[in-house]
C-alpha cells in the first residue's frame, strides 16, 4: 500500500474560488497538485464524492483471524477469504520529483507457548477482549525519486515487485501473474508516464484528484504522527502536539507553482477558500530569468548568501535610518520590494545574483504569509500549515512565512509546517484504495523507524567505505540504487540561511503495531511527556561523546555475541558506520527526525543494532551474571527470612539499589522509604495490594537478587505480582522471553515462588529434586509475566504491549526500577496508582542536572495517585 505526492512547482495557480468539496466516510486527504488537475479542482461541483477504487479486490474481512503467536506485538491478520493482488503501492508524480508510499507485511511469528496463553487467559484476553484490526502488521515506506530518473523508480519498483504486493505476497511466491494490475496514482506525472508505467510493469495508473489527497494525507498524518506539525522561527523547529479533538478547522496552505488556500472541516470535508497565481512557479520563473540558475535547489542556494537590502527599498532608507515607531515598523522592514533598483543607475548584470534571490524569496514568501493569514482572520482560525514544492524544508523559506503570519497576526496565529509534507499527496492517493486499513490505526499504533538501508551488501559496504560521509537516512532499495534516485543533499552554507532541504530525507519508516495500547494508568494521558531532560545542543554534544565513546565497546560485544565471524565482524563496522551517521546528521539538525530526548536516541541506536542483525549484542554476558546471581539467591533468601519485616523490607529495596553501595546513611537523593514502608507494613495490612506491576532493568544480579527477592515479598503478603520486561533485546535488559527461565531456576529454591510461578503459568512441569522453603506457605496469588511492548533501555507509556495494558486493569502499585525507566524516563511521570520510582544515578552529569547531586546516588521515590493528595518528598541530603 502506499501512495505518493506532488513536490513539484505543478501546483495549480488559482485565485480565490470558493468552491467546497466534500467526501462522504473515508474522505480522501491528501497534498495538492499541481497543473491541470489541480485547476480543475477548483470548478467542480458541490459536495462532490471522493471516488474510490472499484477496479481492484478489495480487502475481504470475513473470517479473519489472528494467525500464529497471539501475543505477538505486530500479529498477522489472516484473511482466509482475500485475494493476494491488494495494491501495496501508490505515487505522486510531479515535474520534479516522484514519491512512492508503500506496505511490506512483517514476517509470520511462531505460535503460542503455554505460558503466553495461561497469562493472557488469566488477564482476560482470550475472552473476547482483543479487538480484531483490519490492518496487517507492517510498514508504510516513503521513498523519493527524481522524475528525470524514472526509470531507477521503475527498476525500485520491479525489484521489490511493490506493484504485485511484494515480494513476501503469496501470490508472487507462487508464480502468479495477475492481470489488470491498477496502481493509484496522483500528480501530472500520472497522466505523462502512464504508458511508460504500462510498458515497463504492466500496470494501469488510476489517476486520482490532487486536491482530495493533499487533503487527505495531511488529515492522517496530522491525527497520527505525535511530531508531525512543528514551527520554524528565527531558525528554531519547534514540535507542536496537536490535539486530536480539536484539529479542525485549520487552513492548508499548498505552494507549488501557484498557492491553493483550503479550510479543512474534517475528514472528507473541504473547501478551496482562496489562491493566488504568485507562488513557487514566480520564484523560479522570475529567479531563472534574472540569475541564470539552471535548477530551483541551485536559486535557493543563492539566496542563502544573499543580502536584499541592496535591491529592497527598507523602512530605514525612508526615514534616515530610523523606525517608524508609530506604526510599528523598524527601519529593516521591506517597504517596497526591489524599491531601490528604481533610483539605481545600474543594469541587472550590475546586480549580485545572491541578493536577486534573497530579495526574491522575501517578496513572495511574505506575500503568500500575508494572504494566508488574512484568510486565517477571515475564518477565525488560529493553524495554518504550509507544504507544497516551494517549501521543501527550506529554513529561510520557513522562517520568512513564520515571520509574516507571526507580523501581521501580532502573534495570535502560527504557521506551521509538516515533516511528512513531501508525501502528502502520495498518502492520500494511497487512501483512496477502497480498504486501506489505516482509518483503524491510532496515534499510539505506529512506531516511526529511520533505518539506514540494511542488510543490503551495497549498503554495508558503502557504510564501511564512507563512515559518517552518510549524513541522512535512506529508504531501503535494492543492491544498485539508492532508493533515492541519486538525489543529493544540497549543500547548506551560512548559518543563519542554512538550508534545510535535506530535512525532506529524514522521513522514517511507519511501523503499523495495532496491538501498541496507551498505558491505562496514566494520570494524564495528554500531559505525559516520557523524557525527563530535552535534549538541547549542549545536552547533545554531551550524549553524543557518551555514545559514541561506548560504540567500539558495543561493536566488540555485539561481534562476540555471533562468534566473531568475518560476516559478525563485517557487520559490527557497518553499524559503527550507521549509528555515527545518525549522530553526525542529528548534531547538524537535532530536530531532524522529530522530536527526540534522550529516550529516543538509545532507542535509536538499538534499532540500528537490530537493523545490522545483531539480535542480542550481551547475550553471553547475560547468562554468565545470571548463572552466577542464581547460585547466591538462596543463601539470600534465606537471609532475608531471618529478618523481621520492616528490617526485611529495607534490605529489599537496598537489594534493588545495590546494597554495596546504597546504605541509606550514603546521599539519597530523593529518600520517600518511609513513606513506602507505612503503605506496605501499616495501611495495608490485611489489605494488601491486589496486584503490583514490577518493571525489571538488567539481567544478573539486578533481576535476580534484587527484584525477584521483592516480587518474593509482595507474593507473601497476597499481592498479585506481574514482572515487565522487554519485548526485545537492550544493553544488558532482561527480556519477558528470558525470565521465565530465571523464575523457574529461582523457584527450585523457594516454594513461594514456585507456587506463585506455577499458579501464574511460568512453570507446568513438575520439578525434580527441589527443596521447599521450610517454611512453604501456601500461596493461591499469581507470578507472572508480560513484555512491556518495547526494545529499549527506557519506556514509553503511551505506547505499550496490549498485554501491559490488560494487565494494569487491576493493578494498584506500580515499582519502576532502572535508570532508564525510571530516570531518563519518567521520573515526573505521574499515575493512578501508587507508584514506586527506584533508580541508582551512574552518571555524574545526570547527577548534578536532576539533583544537584553525584554519581552513585539513588533515588526511592513514593508517589501516590493525585487523589490522594500525598505528594513525595522533596530531594534531600
């Protein structure tokens, strides 16, 4: 599935029709077009329905079933009674550059094991409580290529076989050939290439109104992708988090050629209110003639070494040099475009092309913000979001129409731009498709990725060749493309005209994950912000030299966890290569993919891990510390029965925070123990928790003798215990696919946890040769386990497994252990429940930053639910 846009100055050229189109249901939305087709938008009638494909099979719900491993996080959806020949693929052709989007399906996971499905029949999930979406797991990919290389994009799409399905559809594994193949397509490209698309592919192009998908993509990614909007002034990008139940109305300004101003009600429901035939086609027309630049990049490149107050009649240059105060203008305001060129006797070639440009891009960036806020005013709206060709992630561009809408609005009113804009187009033809399966999906549902284009050979070897000369992302092609067309990056100079066209490359891969929940104990689902530090330039530099230090460490680890073979070795300097480049681009434009804390860029770096094969970079290291931490768990089992409660209860949570150096007569930095201890000993005895969440850090010592001997406790005070670890793989982090091994090892050695393990599904077979604990308790309550839905050091509770989240339902303690999620995260985190925040501080600037304190110091950090009107202690000495 995917579709494409028009970046391209075809845009139509308009004034100011007020001409309203509305789409019944799954209206198109999508970036506006150009030429022609766009023009013609703009006579047609009334409440006109968005037309959708009837052309092809369409998605055949009935009888779907989830197909394999039910708690999978990206399940297949078998549909027993669907076609395979379901449109993966959909373009934007403009004059400049084509744009696919388009669906590759994940892999089919193994199936259920015992305990998986004990745990989710016992938290309800096998009873009717699992919604079923009609979309597959999988990824929509955004790929660009130049029109005057078509034929890469045809070569792009024949290798990847996009317009069959794929090459993992069925129907291309077994030799089919379908007939009549349709692809929707937008853009005039659309119209000029369908013969060629014919000719190489054997597909039809189903052309598809510009207009409706502008519409149509900007809808979905504005309701989908959490950083997808974001300001630019004075140089600055700035995310905004755009409500979801208040989105509409809003203005969308497309500039291509011409500027088409649309008053966006809601899905389906739009009207082309305004335009005007001065847009990106008068720069470039006007801009050629007068410099001689042979492309629209090359203009902008002009204009950034530029000064326009040699050609621009300025405020000053009436007054003598001085503001004119009364009306608010300063003497640097433009008071007449090109003014000065009047009384200059000079001819054009007298003229420094750069000020041409810059005196240009002013005059038209401001008019097109004038006229845009002025339409604002006229509806009473306060968003306005930008895209189109004239736009591309140009910093000054963005900055000058920021600039425009910020003046004449007195600061009332913002424009804004879209990350995604140069796909616009591409996503709505891409919903057009009759069932595209993504008005299902939620913000929570997609994961955006930015892989680097393993695994490859052409790649990994162009990574080793040039390191961190590979400065963006790329979309993943095939051994003798790039994917891109050969697109390059244009060259920023200057600093304040730096020139963010590069930024339309950093586009991810959407990874679809429909069984991703948000946390339901979330205190405030819309006010929770993970990160606990933004990440600002300093901040970076500094993580970048931590990281970056630690990656030859990582590479050796990752290498010895694959035997150190040759392909191992190979790999390991590939991922060096790509990590290094997601650094370097991110230190040029750290708002590059996003918004991005510190979470994220461990994330990051995991990913990419994973992206060069590297499964389980410590797994050797992993099961060396747990072999050796289970083989002193029952000598401090037994310590700790010799205890009395409240002296048991203190060593536990020591346990958890190393006890070695964490003594409690040491700097605590936030010290809430006690009030911990009177929940736990005096307010809930014979009321106990009902069910406590534990998310666990690392393998080893941490896990094993530290949390599981405080699961061990709650279990003995009749609370329900739920341990949470990682789906995937990170650093040295426990995964739920290992712990119940560990718990099964730690229960020959205590009938409490074998009784709880076996009563939550962790252990079904009788054990050999294990000795109770002397004293053997009976226990009825639950051990158990679920992976928290993520592959990362940190946690982000707004999206999280399905399977957390059903397990939250009864939860009333949560106990986040771990520097990563309980510090880089979620240290200001607040919840319905009481919560429990433990966390030793292992690095000194963290330290100092968050507490004013050093490394080694630890925080124990009580917080009750709000309601309660309890609040932690404040860090103390």
């Amino acid at each position: 599935m995917a579709a494409n846009n028009n970046s391209d100055p075809i845009l139509d050229e308009g004034g100011g029709g007020g001409v309203k189109h509305e789409a019944a249901g799954e209206a198109g939305e999508g970036k506006g077009g150009g030429g022609g087709a766009a023009a013609a938008a703009a006579t047609q009638a009334p409440a006109a329905m968005l037309p959708r494909s009837g052309s092809r099979p369409q998605l055949d719900l009935s009888g779907a079933a989830i197909h394999g491993n039910l708690e999978d996080r990206n399940p297949t959806i078998l549909l027993p009674n669907q076609s395979d020949d379901i449109s993966h693929l959909a373009l934007d052709i403009g004059g400049s550059l084509i744009k696919l989007v388009y669906f590759s399906r994940h892999a089919e996971h193994s199936s259920e094991d015992k305990r998986k499905l004990s745990t989710k029949r016992r938290l309800g999930m096998l009873n009717g409580g699992r919604r079923s979406y009609p979309v597959l797991g999988g990824r929509l990919h955004f790929v660009k290529f130049e029109t005057g290389k078509l034929s890469e994009c045809l070569d792009f799409i024949s290798s990847k076989q996009l317009h069959r399905g794929g090459v993992d559809s069925p129907s291309w594994r077994s030799g089919a050939q379908p007939d009549n193949i349709v692809i929707k397509a937008t853009g005039g490209g659309a119209f000029k290439y369908a013969d060629l698309f014919k000719e190489r592919l054997g597909v039809s192009l189903e052309k598809e109104d510009e207009m409706d998908c502008l519409v149509a993509g900007a809808n979905f990614l504005l309701k989908s992708i959490r950083h997808e909007a974001f300001t630019h002034m004075d140089g600055q990008k700035e995310y905004v988090q755009i409500d979801q139940n208040d989105l509409f109305p809003f203005l969308l300004v497309n500039v291509g050629s011409g500027v088409s101003i649309i008053k966006v009600d809601g899905h389906g429901k739009f009207q082309r209110v305004s335009g005007t035939n001065v847009g990106g086609g008068t720069y470039w027309g006007l801009g050629r003639l007068m410099t001689k630049c042979k492309s629209f990049d090359e203009l902008l490149e002009l204009s950034q070494r530029g000064d326009n107050s040699t050609i621009d009649m300025l405020v000053g240059d009436i007054y003598g040099g001085l503001d004119y105060s009364k009306i608010g203008l300063s003497a640097s305001t433009i008071a007449s475009s090109f003014g000065k060129t009047i009384s200059d006797d000079k001819e054009l070639s007298d003229y420094r092309p750069e000020d041409i440009s810059l005196s240009l891009l002013r005059m038209i960036s401001y008019n097109i913000g004038q006229i845009s806020y002025l339409n604002a005013l006229r509806y009473g709206l306060k968003r306005i979001f930008f895209g189109g060709f004239f736009i591309r992630g140009h910093a000054y561009t963005m900055d000058t129409i920021s600039f425009a809408v910020n003046f004449w609005s007195k600061g009332e009113a913002k424009a804004m731009f879209l990350r995604h804009e140069g796909f616009l187009g591409a996503l709505g033809a891409f919903m057009s498709y009759e069932k595209h399966g993504l008005d299902d999906l939620r913000i929570h549902h997609l994961v955006e990725r930015f892989p680097m284009g393993a695994p490859y050979i052409s790649w990994m070897e162009k990574f080793v060749q040039k390191g961190t000369q590979i400065t963006a992302p790329v979309p993943v092609g095939f051994p003798v493309t790039t994917g891109m067309g050969g697109f390059e990056r244009p060259t920023a100079k200057g600093d304040i005209l730096r020139s963010d066209a590069s930024a339309a490359l950093n586009v991810g891969v959407l990874h679809l994950v429909p069984t991703l929940d948000v946390f339901p104990l979330l205190e405030d689902p819309k006010m929770y912000e993970p990160n606990t530090i933004d990440l600002d330039l300093n901040e970076y530099k500094y993580w970048f030299k931590v990281l970056s230090d630690h990656l030859s460490d990582l590479v050796d680890k990752a290498v010895a966890s694959e035997g150190g073979t040759d392909d191992a070795k190979r790999r390991g300097d590939a991922f060096a290569h790509a990590f290094s480049a997601h650094l370097a681009r991110l230190m040029e434009e750290p708002a590059a993919y996003g918004k991005f804390g510190l979470a994220n860029l461990l994330e990051l770096r995991e990913e990419c891990l994973r992206e060069f094969q590297f499964v389980d970079a410590y797994v050797s290291i992993k099961q060396r510390e747990n072999e050796a931490s289970l083989a002193v768990l029952p000598d401090l089992l037994m310590e700790l029965d010799s205890m009395n409660e409240e002296a048991r209860l203190l060593a536990l949570i020591e346990g958890v925070l190393a006890a070695n150096i964490f003594d409690w007569g040491s700097r605590a930095c936030i010290d809430d123990f006690d009030m911990f201890k009177k929940r736990m000993l005096a307010d809930k005895k014979g009321q106990p928790y009902k069910r406590a969440l534990l998310f666990v850090d690392n393998s080893g010592a941490d896990v094993v003798l530290g949390m599981i001997p405080l699961a061990r406790e709650l279990l003995r005070n009749g609370t329900e215990v739920v341990l949470v670890a990682n789906s995937l793989p990170a650093l040295n982090d426990v995964t739920a696919n290992e712990l119940p091994g560990i718990v099964a090892e730690a229960a020959k050695h205590c009938g409490i946890l074998r009784k709880a393990a076996e009563a939550g599904g962790l252990i079904f077979d009788a054990m050999a040769g294990i000795q109770d604990d002397l004293k053997d308790e009976p226990v009825s309550v639950p051990l158990m386990v679920v992976e928290n839905g993520c592959g990362s050091p940190c946690i982000d509770f707004r999206q999280v497994s399905s399977e957390l989240a059903a397990a939250a339902k009864d939860a009333d303690l949560l106990i986040l252990e771990g520097m990563g999620r309980s510090l880089h995260t979620n240290l200001n985190a607040r919840f319905k429940c009481d919560t429990l925040k433990l966390a030793m501080v292992k690095n000194q600037r963290l330290a100092e930053k968050l507490f004013n304190g050093n490394i080694y110091d630890c925080i124990c950090k009580f917080e009750p639910p709000t309601a309660h009107g309890a609040q932690p202690n404040p860090c103390s000495s």
